[in-house]
C-alpha cells in the first residue's frame, strides 16, 4: 500500500505529462465549412443555455437545482451535455443513456468503490469508473474548474462558473461564464470577485483579438492574456488550457494562456478552438479535491474563467486576411467595456504591448467589433 501511494501519483502525472505534450505539438487539422456551421449550431445552443442559466443564478439557490435546469433546457432543445460521464472507464458506455439510467449505474459503481475505499483500501485515490457527474461543471469562489454539482448554496457575493459544454447534430460547443452572485455594491465600486471576473472576460477577449491577427500564433494568444492579467495582479493557473473542438470535446490544438510572440503553431482558418483563461486572485497553484474532480486553488484565493469557442475564416475579410469569429456569442452579450470604447482600448494596448503589436490587436479588435455588431 505504501508503495503503491508513492508510485501512483508519479505514473499518472508522468502519462499526463507525456499525453500534454504530445498535444502541444500538435495543430489539428482544418474542418470544412459545413462542420463549422454545425458547430456554430451547437455553439448557439451552448450560448442560449448559458443566458438562460445566468437568470437562474441568484442567493439560495444550489448547485444541483442549475444542473438539472440545464439537463431540462438540453432536452428542449433536443441536444445533449458532453460533460455528463465525460471521462472514465464506463464514459463511452453511459453518455448515449438517459439520466436516471446513467445516474443508477454510476451510483451503484460508486457505492462499490467507497466501500472498498473506506473498508479494505483507504489510500486508493477516486477512480472514475463512471466519468463527470454532472451535466455541467460549476466551480464556486475557491473552485478554478470542473467543480462537481451538489446541494450546495450560493450565498451573495459567490463567484460561480458555469462551464457548459453541448453536443448536437454530432458536434460540440464549449464555452463557460462567471457569475457573481447578487453583489452588494455599486457598479463604481467593484467586489474583489467582479473586478477579478471583469479582468478574466478582458483576458479572453485580448486572446481573441489576437487570435484575428493575420499571421498570428498559438503564443501570441498567450502572450496577449498574460500581459493583461500579469499588469493587473493576477495569477494564470497554466495546469489547464483551451483546445480544438469538433466532433470530439477535447482536440488540437492546445491553446495556453501564457506565451510567446511568435512561438507555437501559425492559426489557419478552419480552425476551431477555444480560449478559457482562469485568473486567480492569489497564486496560481492549484490541486484537486477528494471527489477527484473539483481543482481549488491552493491559497483558497478567488478565481474566475470565461471561455469561447471560436474558429478561424477569411469569409468576412475583403483583403484576404484571416478573421476570427465568436461562435458560442451570446445574444445579449456585449464586448468588455474597456475594450468596446476605442479611446479607452487604443491606451489600454499601448500600455499594454510594443506599438507593432498593439496596432495589429486594434486592427483585429475592429474588425472583430464591426462582425459582432452585424451577428446581432
């Protein structure tokens, strides 16, 4: 038992470590314009089912109540969570099923495992035999990612992520939003956790502006996020990155949040990906709890996340330039004010980047602001 303690966290990081960069060093391949509009389709649903789960985000409510919630929008909207079992040994096997169905198995696999943890094997860590047990992740204040729903209550002043993945007509949407629960102050006067999530969504938005950059790389998304959230405090947990997306939830490309100019693989359209920076307020050091699931950050310190999936076209440019697109944009969703009003964006990139770089995040944020304006 106590070589086994020792030795498996070493295997299971060093085949993460082997699996992570094989997957750096890997762009992924182009996907024809029908499939991106298929994932444009799923990506519209992901985003309708983030609107109407933010109405529902209030103090009182648990975690569990917007889990099911989503599971009855998805059923409505004749489309699946890929969330739901993603992972595991019997993953592949319970995804197709049902909920109740899927739920009764799990918890049978479950109350197995416990037991032989509990009375025969203490140190055996949490298998995922059945995957994620939830249709959504929705990770609270401390909570970086993956957080697992449950009765928990949402009090004032949480900082709830909610990261919804949809599958429908065989394809994927990703895309997560930080909600803080019914804030107590004045929109002049930030909270820790709205200042901290207005940052993030800022973040995300500067990865995208870079990623429309004609020529741009995998680094200059990075190195465009890391800029922002270093100069206001923040820290980057680098553990976990975006991904391509189509067919499969997580594809090449991977795509970190901190970077080079220059560095990792040139964008090409018919890329599909997406961007998901997770600021803390803290240090960036994280490590997963007891369900084996949830990743807290290590200093019990905030953290927030926003994420899009976007691709990669030259459809919307007449000079033959690559453009990026926002397919998981939400309706009601507007561009971050600090970056919507020119004046305020032009000073914030030449305080932020060299004069070369920043011209050509202006450049790609206008192009970005006249095709956000037009999708309505």
């Amino acid at each position: 038992a106590s070589f086994l303690r020792q030795v498996l966290p070493s295997l299971v990081l060093g085949a993460l470590c082997i699996s992570t960069w094989h997957e750096e060093n890997k762009a992924g391949h182009p996907k024809q314009p029908a499939v991106v509009e298929r994932i444009a389709k799923a990506s519209s649903v992901t985003a309708e089912a983030i609107t109407a789960l933010g109405r529902e985000v209030r103090e009182g409510k648990s975690t569990a109540e917007l889990d099911m919630f989503l599971q009855d929008f998805l059923v409505q909207q004749n489309a699946t969570a890929e969330s739901l079992h993603y992972g595991g040994f019997l993953g592949g096997l319970l995804q197709p099923m049902s909920w109740p169905v899927g739920r009764a198995i799990c918890g049978a696999f479950d109350g197995a495992v416990g037991w032989i943890r509990g009375r025969l094997m203490p140190w055996l860590p949490p298998l995922p035999l059945c995957g994620f047990p939830g249709h959504m992740c929705i990770s609270v204040n401390s909570e970086v990612c993956h957080g697992v729903p449950s009765q928990r209550i949402l009090r004032a002043g949480d900082v709830v992520k909610l990261d919804v993945a949809v599958r429908k007509d065989g394809v994927i949407g990703d895309s997560c939003a930080t909600f803080v629960v019914d804030p107590k102050v004045s929109p002049a006067d930030e909270s820790k956790g709205t200042r901290l999530s207005r940052v993030t969504r800022e973040s995300l938005f500067l990865g995208i502006f870079a990623a429309g950059v004609n020529g741009s790389t995998l680094g200059d998304i990075g190195y465009s996020i890391q800029q922002h959230a270093e100069a206001e405090g923040f820290g980057i947990v680098n553990t976990f990155a975006g991904h391509g997306v189509g067919e499969r939830f997580h594809e090449p490309p991977r795509v970190l949040h901190q970077g080079q100019r220059g560095r990792g693989h040139r964008l090409f359209v018919g890329q599909v990906f997406t961007i998901e920076p997770m600021l803390t307020e803290g240090a960036p050091d994280t490590t997963v709890t007891g369900d084996g699931w949830t990743v807290v950050t290590r200093d019990s310190s905030l953290a927030a996340q926003w994420e899009h999936t976007v691709t990669i076209s030259n459809v919307a440019s007449t000079t033959g330039s690559l453009t990026v697109r926002v397919l998981t944009k939400r309706m009601d969703e507007t561009m971050p004010l600090r970056l919507s009003n020119r004046s305020v964006r032009t000073a914030l990139l030449a305080e932020r980047y060299d004069s070369d770089f920043a011209a050509l995040l202006e450049a790609s944020a206008e192009r970005l602001e006249r095709e956000w304006t037009t999708s309505g």
